[in-house]
C-alpha cells in the first residue's frame, strides 16, 4: 500500500485481517499515519487535553463501512452522536434556519422555510411534489433524462428551482466538497435525489415516501468520543510493523524478469529513501495527482486521467473563546456561509460549527470551541493569505457573523492543500475508463482513496476494503 490515511490503512488491515498468508507493508510519506485525520487538544490548559479534531470530526451512518469496520475493531462501544440536530445558514447577512426536514437543504414542508427566506414561488413550488419543469413541447424523459448523470444544480435546478438549489442546497453540497455543487456529479454527491427525480411521482414526493417510514430520532453522524484519530489508532494497532511512517515512494518500475524468489514473480518494485520493496500488486490510496507521477511511466493514459481531476484547497481553524465572551444556541450545531454575489467582499469562511453544541462530551463550563472552515474550488484567497493573517480574516468573520471581538484564549490552525477532489458529471464512467486502462498497461497496480466514491470517511473506507480484494485477485491472477 503506497499512502497510510484512512483508505490506506483500510485496505491494509483487509488484507491483514483477512488473508493472514499474504505479506502486506503500507508505505506512509510522513511521520504519522491517518492523513486528514487529526485529533488533538488545543493550547488551552482550561481544557485539561481535551481531544479535539482538526479535520473531518464525524462519519455518516447513512451507509454502512464506517461504522461497521468501527463494530470490527471493538471501538463501536465508543461512539458517540451530535446532541444537537439544528444549523443555520449565513446569507444576506444574517442568520436563517435550515428548513427541517430537509434532504441534502432540500425542504420537505415548505412550513419549516422561515419567511423571507424564499419567495412565494419557491414555497408553492416545495408544496408540490417536485416533478421536473418540462421543455415546451417536450416530455419528462427530456428533462432530466432516463439514465446516465446530471449535475446537482440540474436535478435541484429542474425540480425545485434556482433559489431552492443557491440558497439552501449549494451551501449544503458545495460547502462539504468545497466546490460548486452546479459541477458536481449527482451520481456520487447526491445518489439518493436521481431516481425520484426521475420517477413520474416527482423529487420531493419520493423523498417524502422515503422520510416517512425513516426514524427521525435516529443518529445521522457518529464519532469516536476520542476523536476520529481513534479510528486510526485501532487500525494502526493491527497492522504493526507492517506500516512504515517517513516512507515516501518515489517511483515505481516493474520487477525485473525473471525473478522467481517469491512464491510468485513480483510485479512491482516500489522505491523509497530507506530502500525498495516487491509486490506482486500495489495500491495507490494517494491524492490523484500524487498518483499521477507514479502511473504516468508506466502508462501515458492514466497518468493524463489522473491529473485531470481538480482539486480544492480548504483551511480549517479550531477557536476557543472564554465563554464569558460568546454565546452559542445549545440546539445549534452551526452555520453554513451561502456563495456571495461579490466573492471578493464575502466572509472567508464557508462554515462553522459550534463543538460544545454539537458534541456533549465537548461542552465546556468556561470556552467555546468553534471549528470555521474556508477555501472553495473558485476562492483562492485564504491559499494567498499567511497563517496570522487568515486566523485575523476568520476572527473578524466571526466578529460579522457571530458578533464575538474579544480575543480568543488559543487557535490552531490546518491547511488541507489539494485535499477535496471535485467530482464532475460523468465521473462513475471517468474511473471505470481509469481502471481499464490500469488492467491494461499496469496490471497489478491499483488506483483507491477519495478520487473513487468521494470525500466522505465511509467513502474512502469502502475505498480501502474494494482494494485489497483487488490487489489479492491481482496478485493471485
């Protein structure tokens, strides 16, 4: 395995856990394992160490692979869910209440749509059922199309309209891949709306089927009450010495042949600082563009698919504040930041949540802790700005949003440069044509991570878990 984030490390421990006859070693560049996922105290002693994450602090329970590889390891025992279940939306210079129930921002009673944030069109049109606006002379099938993917925007656009899809959803959608959710692949971003979008019953009609026999009490997200490092931890302890941290892999060439030490030839020889390593397959659960510079030797095609991928950079700061200065709604999880007319004039961040709120293990008697986000796929401005002068731009977002100016008792700042891959309209067929030209030109190196199912952490586990299975077919072929 080149790469020991979370889909790395996954696939590593299939392959311990489950094919204990095969020799696996995961190659991490840096000098800890987990990527994006970070947890740790802030530089606060008011809050005794508490364990605070600096990257994604939870995982949907919606699909299965998170929370069933958490049951695995023992760890479910330990999970915990966000105490509160309200968010708000900045926009227009205020805050307004996400309508609830809601899908993905789309409202499901228009009754729950604070008045003024909508027009009277947008609550007529959310009291129906949400078939799609119909070409003149045309039919549903020309609308939105029996098969194949749309973007977000279009599936929202057609259904519900324009202000329903950039007041409420784009926030949503494009808020969590940091992008633009008219870009983005409803097939990966948003599978759940493409068949009643499509069906002759309407979007909003089958989504209220669906809600209608759907536990509303039940958790949406969980997390480790230790952090989502925890979940890193737990894999890390399995695989052993089979991880080695500080091991960047610089290229990778084809084993020579004629070797038949091992069992079988050796497909693969991967090198690093330390020395190289044999294997009849390899995965690569690295970012799209890292991968690139490891296929692109071996196969022109893939390395060009590969670095076609863009790729948002995102910032997130960890504030606390003395809470003698700031106030938050305890049934409030946070806010999102809608997409300003004038970027340039719009608040950096693109969120905000409130830590002690949304997790009861972090409500603190003395701080506040805020965890506020920034960058977008078409806002470049926080990668221009120094660490201090970013902190100052979310400081005064806050003071905007949040009307705290007193100053915050510890900050920790992370950069996530390249981290969020967009994922446009076609994307399912993009990876299938990837994945034929690998078995072609590379057999026995695999391509897994973010880059295949999305962004999310179940994502990147099933990620992992898909791979392993196809490195050990690969291998055995």
């Amino acid at each position: 395995m080149v790469g020991g984030g979370i889909t790395g490390l996954t696939a590593g421990y299939r392959l311990a856990v489950d094919h204990p006859e095969i020799d696996v070693t995961v190659l991490e560049a840096s000098n800890r394992p987990g990527g994006y996922l970070r947890t740790g105290p802030l530089d606060d002693p008011m809050l005794d160490g508490l364990p605070i994450d600096a990257g994604a602090d939870a995982f949907l329970v919606r699909v299965p692979w998170a929370l069933d590889l958490c049951v695995e390891l023992g760890i479910d025992t330990e999970l915990v869910s966000p105490s509160a279940r309200k968010a708000s939306l900045w926009l227009d210079d205020a805050l307004w209440p996400i309508p609830s129930p809601n899908v993905l921002g789309v409202p499901l009673d228009p009754e729950t749509v604070a008045p003024g944030l909508l027009a009277p069109a947008d609550l007529e049109r959310l009291a129906g059922d949400g078939v799609p606006d119909v070409p003149i002379g045309g039919t549903l099938d020309r609308a939105l199309g029996t098969s194949g993917d749309l973007s977000v925007g279009a599936v929202i656009r057609a259904c519900v309209g324009d202000r329903v899809f950039e007041r409420l959803v784009d926030p949503l959608l494009g808020g969590i891949n940091a992008g633009r959710a008219d870009d983005l692949s409803c097939a990966v971003m948003a599978p759940q709306l493409l068949a009643p979008a499509r069906s002759t019953e309407g979007l909003l009609a089958g989504l209220r089927r669906t809600a209608a026999v759907a536990d509303p009490a039940a958790p949406v997200f969980h997390s480790p009450a230790a952090g989502m490092e925890r979940i890193v931890d737990a894999l890390v302890a399995v695989l052993g010495d089979r991880l080695r941290t500080g091991s960047p892999v610089t290229r990778l060439d084809r084993a020579p042949d004629g070797d038949t030490s091992d069992r079988q030839v050796a497909g693969w020889v991967a090198t690093t600082a330390s020395g190289t390593y044999r294997a009849d397959s390899v995965v690569l659960a690295v970012p799209a563009h890292v991968a690139a510079t490891l296929v692109a030797p071996h196969s022109d095609d893939a390395g060009e698919v590969l670095t076609g991928w863009r790729h948002a950079s995102v910032a997130l700061a960890t504030v606390a504040f003395d809470r003698a200065d700031l106030e938050v709604p305890a049934d409030q999880s946070g806010f999102l930041v809608g997409r300003a007319t004038n970027q340039e004039s719009s608040p950096l961040m693109t969120a905000c949540s409130f830590a002690g709120s949304k997790w009861a293990h972090l409500d603190h008697p003395e701080r506040i802790v805020l965890r506020v986000s920034c960058g977008r796929i078409d806002d470049k401005r926080p990668a221009g700005l120094t660490d201090d002068e970013l902190v100052a731009a979310l400081l005064a977002d806050l003071a905007t949003t949040l009307g705290v100016e007193a100053p915050p008792t510890a900050v920790r700042l992370e950069r996530f440069p390249d981290s969020l891959v967009q994922y446009p309209v076609g994307h399912i067929d993009r990876i299938t044509a990837l994945d034929g030209l690998l078995a072609d030109a590379t057999p026995g190196l695999l391509v897994a991570g973010t880059v295949r199912n999305g962004v999310g952490i179940p994502a990147c586990i099933r990620s992992g878990t898909e791979a392993a299975e196809a490195a050990v077919a690969a291998a055995t072929r």
